[in-house]
C-alpha cells in the first residue's frame, strides 16, 4: 500500500453528518512519528511524490523553518487522506492522493474544488483536516498554547464563565474551547480579518454536549455584515474533541436558517 511505502504514521479517521445534507470526514495524524520518520528515515521523503503534486512539492520544499514544513505536511497528509475517505463516502471516483492538488489561496485558506469544502488546523502534537459537503472549520489548540494576556481582547470575561459553568471545565479549558470554536468559524466562513470577526462573534452559553448559543455583534466586527457572512448559531453543528492537553472543535453548516435563537432566548 502506498502509505506503508511512504511510511505515514497511521490516521483516525471520523464521519460527521449525512452526506445526502451536509456530510464531513476529519482525518488527525499524530505528528511525533511523522517527525521522527521525516528526520530519521529516507523512505518518507522518498515517498512524498505519491503523496504530493509537483507544486506542492515545491511549496513544501520552499519552508525556511522545519517545524512549520512538518505542520504543512502533516496537514496536507491528513486533508489527502480525508479526502480519499470523503470520496468513498459519497461514492465518488478516488483519484491518486498525488493528483488531489490541494491549492493555497491568497489568504491562506486550502482549496480543493468548486465542490468540496477543506480545513486544516495543527498544533505540536497533531495535525487535523476536515473534508465536506458544506463549509467546514476545524480548529486543535493545546490548553498551554493561549496566553491569556495576548488574547484577553479577544475573549470576553463573561463568556469564559459561561463557558467553563456549562462544561464544567476550568477557565484555561473554556478560553481554549472558545478559541477553537471562533478560529473554526472564521476558517469556514473564509472572509474577513480574524480580529473584528472573534470580537463579534459572543459566546452566550455552551451547555455540554450541546450546540453553543452565540450572538454575532455586527458593531464588533467594524462594519456590516451580509447574511452569509455572519454565522448565526443555528445554521452551525459544532462537535468537540478533547485530550488531557488539547481542544479541537469542527463546525460545519447545515439545514435551512431557522428561527433567530438569540431572539428565541430573548422572548
Ligand atoms: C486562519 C487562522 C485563524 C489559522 O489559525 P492558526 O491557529 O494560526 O493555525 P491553525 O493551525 O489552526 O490553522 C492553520 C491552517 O488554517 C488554514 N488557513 C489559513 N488561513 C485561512 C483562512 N483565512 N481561512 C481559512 N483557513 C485558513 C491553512 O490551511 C492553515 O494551514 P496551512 O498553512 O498549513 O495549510 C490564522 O491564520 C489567523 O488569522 N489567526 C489570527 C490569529 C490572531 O489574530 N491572533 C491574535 C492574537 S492577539
């Protein structure tokens, strides 16, 4: 099989949604092993081409710092890899890993086609990349990684207790979550500065296993929002990973707009 060629360490692999509606596969590859193979062993770069189209090839090449280069990698090999699994799924034709290009956007967003939706996230230990029907933002943070100073603007007091009350997790837990939940948001509705969109998003309440309720504060985010443009919290699923040292949340669109549920709690 091609991966043990290229000897990648192995994918979880995980199915979210209908793929008649609104339908997702995530793929997480752990990066310690990619990095020990990637330093120790030949076969792995040897074995890219299979993996990786000639432009790809020469971005990763293009990395200055080798952590970043690793990250990259380990995030185009978990997309590829969910991307083959989301084919499957829909029955589609799976093409060669090498000839899924995945192209980078100006912006930095991944791109795949007209009709796929892709999103690609890492921290120190994983990468992690979700492959849909519909837009799709996946975020991973390790608990340790926010310093609460440099992002305390971002974060609102209020929606940190909320958080923490409803998961029943401490504070460094729920500034985490929330982080992930905006970053995934902002990655799947791909426009905008991240700033004015993590202020305008509030977080209201986040009981467990539940969706988030959050409203979009338009002022916040510096200038009018189109309908599309601002997530509304009852268009998103939203389902979260955790380890003993991480977040990870992935939200993905689905169904018809319905009623506003912040005007609903409000009543
Ligand atoms: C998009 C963004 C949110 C990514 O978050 P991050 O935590 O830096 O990194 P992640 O590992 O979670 O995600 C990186 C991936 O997101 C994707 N991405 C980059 N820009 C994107 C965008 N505008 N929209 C959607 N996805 C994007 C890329 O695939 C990237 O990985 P790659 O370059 O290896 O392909 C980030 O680029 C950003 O704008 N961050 C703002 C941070 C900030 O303003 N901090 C202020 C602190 S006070």
């Amino acid at each position: 099989m091609r991966s043990d060629s290229a000897r990648l360490p192995e994918v979880s692999l995980s199915r979210h949604g209908d793929p008649a509606e609104a339908g997702v596969v995530c793929a997480s590859l752990p990066l310690a092993p990619l990095r020990e193979a990637w330093q120790a062993d030949g076969r792995l770069a040897a074995g890219l081409p299979s993996w990786l189209c000639a432009d790809e090839m020469g971005l990763l090449a293009q990395f200055p710092v080798q952590k970043r280069q690793l990250e990259w990698l380990a995030g185009r090999l978990a997309a590829k890899q969910a991307l083959s699994h989301y084919r499957n799924w829909l029955d589609a034709a799976v093409p060669h890993p090498a000839g899924m290009a995945i192209q980078r956007q100006p912006d930095g967003r991944p791109f795949v086609d007209e009709r796929t939706y892709l999103s690609i996230s890492h921290n120190r230990c994983q990468a992690v990349a979700a492959v849909a029907n519909c837009p799709v933002g996946i975020d991973v943070e390790s608990f340790d990684a926010l310093q609460a100073g440099s992002i305390a603007d971002l974060l609102a007091e209020q929606e940190v207790v909320a958080v923490a009350a409803g998961q029943g997790c401490d504070r460094s837990q729920a500034r985490t979550l929330i982080w992930c939940l905006k970053e995934a948001l902002f990655k799947a509705c791909g426009q905008r500065a991240f700033v004015p969109f993590a202020r305008a998003i509030q977080i209201l309440d986040w009981p467990q296993g539940k969706v988030p309720l959050w409203r979009v504060d338009s002022r916040a985010a510096g200038q009018a929002w189109t309908e599309e443009a601002a997530p509304a919290c009852d268009h998103w699923q939203v389902e979260t990973a955790w380890t003993e040292t991480s977040a990870q949340v992935l939200v993905y669109r689905q169904g018809r707009p319905g009623a506003d549920p912040i005007k609903r709690a409000e009543e």
